[in-house]
C-alpha cells in the first residue's frame, strides 16, 4: 500500500495555509485520475453515476467559476465529461484552470476584499470565501476519487 502524503506544511500567514491546502487537494484529486484506465474512468462506480472523469470535470468548472468568473448554468451537467476527452485532456485542462486561478490570487493580499472576477450583477465573495469553498469542494470530491480509484483498480493513498 503506497504511504499517503502528509497535510502541507505552509507558511504562517492565513492565505499560505488556505492556498497551501488547496494546492495539496487539488494535486490529491489530480493523481487520483491520471493514470486510471479507460473506460473504468468514466465508468459509474456507484448508483449516483459518480466517475472519476466527471469529477474533475466539475471540478475545473467550479475552479472556472469561483475564481475567473464563468456562468454556469447546468451545475449537473459539469459531472460529465465529454466523450472525446481522455484522462490526459481532463488532468491538462484542470491544470491549466488551477494555474490561471493562482495568476488571480496571487494579485490578492487582502483575504477580506472580494474576488476580482467579472461577473456582472452578482457581487463577488471574498477572497477567503472564495478558498475556503474551494478546500472544501476539492476535499468532498477527493475523497469520492478516493473511493471510485480503489473500487476501479485497487488504487489507494494520496
């Protein structure tokens, strides 16, 4: 059984700990999907029709959302991956969503001020808000990729 990767060990100020967190979920889930074998990947594992593709596909939109400012309409609809996109084309686009997410935060030292995302009549979150929804939508869905890696391959650990 692979060791599992303890919590980061973050700088002292609150925005380190909250994006050091983040960070360390959003690489969790990722390695929970790479490497997974198609078509177990998209395959339900469970009644919900929970998979580990839509997953992180739902994930990049939640990222899309929270901090560049995309409209979502059909929050469901993020949970499906598209049928000509593989494990590769899923963990790449997440990547580059959390890269340009991290462009915007780090033009961000104040945890109290609201997002700068442009999203016309909705008032934005702060950006601590913001984070502390990310930790925890990242950590819930991680810990179903957890769940689905093992029931696929046997896979486990972070």
């Amino acid at each position: 059984m692979p060791r599992d990767t303890p919590p980061p060990r973050t700088g002292s100020s609150e925005s380190e700990t909250l994006r050091g967190f983040l960070d360390y979920l959003r690489t969790s889930i990722a390695a929970k999907v790479e490497g997974a074998p198609e078509p177990h990947v998209r395959t339900p594992e469970v009644p919900s029709g929970t998979n580990l593709l839509g997953l992180l596909n739902h994930l990049t939109s939640v990222e899309r959302a929270t901090f560049l400012g995309d409209q979502v309409t059909d929050w469901q609809a993020t949970f499906e991956a598209s049928p000509t996109d593989g494990v590769s084309d899923i963990v790449a686009r997440y990547r580059k969503t959390i890269e340009r997410a991290n462009e915007v935060l780090d033009g961000c030292a104040d945890l109290g001020a609201p997002i700068p995302r442009p999203r016309a009549n909705r008032p934005a979150p702060s950006i601590r808000w913001a984070l502390t929804h990310m930790i925890e939508e990242t950590g819930r869905h991680a810990g179903q990729a957890d769940i689905l890696r093992e029931l696929i391959d046997g896979t486990t650990g972070r």
